[in-house]
C-alpha cells in the first residue's frame, strides 16, 4: 500500500482539504456480520479496568472514548469527557476550552 501525504490546497486565503480519493459506506443493519458494539464487561472484571484502558502508554500514546473511564461508562458524555482529559495532558494544561458548538460541530472563534 502507498502512503499519501495530504497537503491542503490554497483558496484565496483560505486553506482548503481535498476530498477524498474514494470511500465505503455500508449500513449496519443490512451487513451480515455487522451487530453493532457496546460496553461491556465480563463476569470477574470491574469498571475500575477501564480507567487502566485509559492510562498513557510511554507518555506518547493517549486514548480516548467512553470505555476509558468508569465514571460516564458506556455514555456519549463519558466519551467527550475522556476526550477533554487526554487534551489536557496532550497540552499539559489544567484545562482546555472548547469554544462554541454550533450545529453539533466547534465552531473556531
């Protein structure tokens, strides 16, 4: 496989990314062996396991999503929260803003 390096187009004075060469879209509910995904943990495990999954690996590798802590697990909120967490250490700041959200999407100001 060739890796492509994506350079943003000039627009004016905006910068702008080119679509994409192509792409796959499939709906899960007429896919064979597609049934969908959720939390789940096992007989003998505890939601303390996922706070591990959400641990750095070698301070460079940060990960995200509401099956990295045990507070909000297996809850939209949970996933936002763990990815506001791993922003604050990614800055290694106290805390992060976020800006407006406009139409589900951050708007920059």
């Amino acid at each position: 496989m060739n890796s492509v390096r994506m350079r943003p187009r000039r627009t004016g004075s905006k910068r702008s990314w080119p679509g994409p060469a192509w792409r796959r879209a499939r709906r899960g509910g007429h896919a064979r062996r597609c049934a969908g995904a959720y939390t789940h943990i096992p007989q003998g495990g505890s939601p303390a396991d996922a706070d591990l999954l959400g641990e750095p690996v070698g301070g460079r590798l940060l990960f995200a999503g509401e099956h990295t802590q045990s507070a909000q697990l297996a809850y939209a909120d949970g996933a936002m929260t763990s990815g506001i967490r791993e922003a604050k250490r990614l800055l290694r700041q106290p805390s992060v803003h976020l800006g407006p959200v406009v139409c589900g999407r951050i708007r920059s100001e």
